[in-house]
C-alpha cells in the first residue's frame, strides 16, 4: 500500500519503505514508475529476511558504510540493499524475475 506523507519521510528522502507500506513524500511520485519500482525492490528484500532481521541487517551496515566512507550520503548509497534497487530500478520487470537474495551480490565494495 502507498501512502503520502511528507511529515514520515526523512528530510532529504523521497519515499520511506516498511513493509508492507510505502511513504511517499508528494503524490506526485506515485506516477513515477521507476521511483515505485526502486520502493518495491526494497519490499521483496523486506520480505525475504522476515521484515525485523531486514532493519537489524540494514542499520548495521549502514553504520559499518559510515565508518568505510566517512559521508552520511555515501554510506546509504553504498548499502547493498540500496546499491540493488538503484541499479536495478529502471528495470520495471526486474522483480519478476528476480534472484532469491539478490543483494547479497552488491555486498562487495562498488562506490556510487
């Protein structure tokens, strides 16, 4: 389900993905076919590690991103949970056929 809400979203974000909801920051980018499938992406990553080990795996790396890159922007991009859905969000029939744990490949360093 999307939802719009510009007080959820983090400042400097667009949209915000906790299973099984998507925030969006403007209604707008319910329009925007490769903003909603860099979003879903994020919803099959939730789903395929049960939704709580997801956050638990996503925070730790970013911590461990921040202490390798030294910058809040480049230790987000550089998650690999994020490193897939942006690589991979222009792709509209990606998830379709998809890998199961996909992201684990972009685990390894490629500096965006």
């Amino acid at each position: 389900m999307i939802f719009v809400s510009k007080y959820l979203v983090p400042n400097g974000y667009l949209g915000l993905t906790l299973f099984p909801f998507v925030f969006l920051k403007k209604k707008e980018l319910k329009q925007d076919a490769v903003f909603i499938n860099h979003e879903r992406i994020h919803l099959k990553q939730q789903l395929e590690l049960l939704v709580i080990p997801f956050y638990f795996w996503y925070v730790i790396e970013f911590v461990f991103r921040l202490f390798q890159y030294k910058k809040w922007h480049l230790a987000y991009r550089n998650i690999s949970f994020e490193r897939e859905a942006y690589l991979q969000e222009k792709k509209l029939e990606y998830i379709k056929n998809r890998p199961f744990w996909a992201f684990l490949k972009y685990l390894r360093r490629h500096d965006f």
